[in-house]
C-alpha cells in the first residue's frame, strides 16, 4: 500500500499564492526599511548640521542657596542663544534652574555663573543650549 503525496507537481501550476505573498511582503519591507533608513539619516544630518551650540559643564561647587558653575560654551561666530541649568538635591528634587544667555563674536565662552538654588544643590546639569 502506497500513500499519495499531498504535494503538487513542480512546474505544472505555476507559483503558489504563499509565494507571491511572500514575494510581496519582502518587496514592502524593504521598502518601509529603506524609508525608515533615508528618515533616520535625515535626522541625523539636521541634528548635527543644524546645531551651531554645544556647551559643557567643566566643574562646580555648591553653596546653601547657589551653585557656582564652569560653563563652556562653543558656538559659530557671531550665534547667540542660551544654556539652560539645573541642580538639584540630595534627594533627586529640583531646587534650581536658570538660562544663562551669551552673544558675541566669540567662538569660545569660558564663563563661570551662579545658579540661585532654594535649597543645598548637590549637582550641576546642563540641560540644553539653543541658539536664538
């Protein structure tokens, strides 16, 4: 006793529907995944190319109601904007924050500023710098 094979005879019946489902959703993906790619890139270049601020915290030292903060600031000649800071407490809160703005045709600023706090601030964070 034999069992007949439940397969279809190569070549007879052309594609399979499976096949050009397959076909079709490896033709999309590729697609969306070359769209996603292209975005991403844009991102990327508008992020980097586009920011004309960037800024470091270099040290600090925190006082009962002030944080004395070493900002560095680097920017294209003649931008102005400003830096924002924080600080905050032992116990995570925030107790200060402030922007501090900048201008000129220096392409470097090495500038120490204070950052008021309502309590003992126990870091310095430099949250972002924005041209404007």
């Amino acid at each position: 006793m034999s069992t007949a094979s439940t397969r279809l005879p190569e070549g007879r019946y052309g594609r399979s529907s499976d096949q050009r489902a397959d076909r079709k959703l490896r033709i999309a993906g590729s697609v969306l995944g070359a769209v996603l790619l292209a975005l991403v890139g844009f991102f990327f270049y508008h992020y980097v190319a586009g920011n004309e601020i960037s800024a470091e915290v270099i040290t600090f030292k925190a006082s009962d109601d002030a944080v004395q903060v070493h900002l560095e600031v680097r920017k294209d000649a003649g931008a102005s904007g400003y830096c924002t800071l924080r600080s905050q407490s032992a116990d995570g809160a925030e107790v200060g924050r402030a922007d501090f703005r900048f201008s000129g045709s220096s392409t470097r600023i090495d500038k120490v500023v204070t950052l008021r706090t309502t309590a003992q601030g126990t870091t310095a964070e430099l949250l972002g710098c924005h041209a404007g």
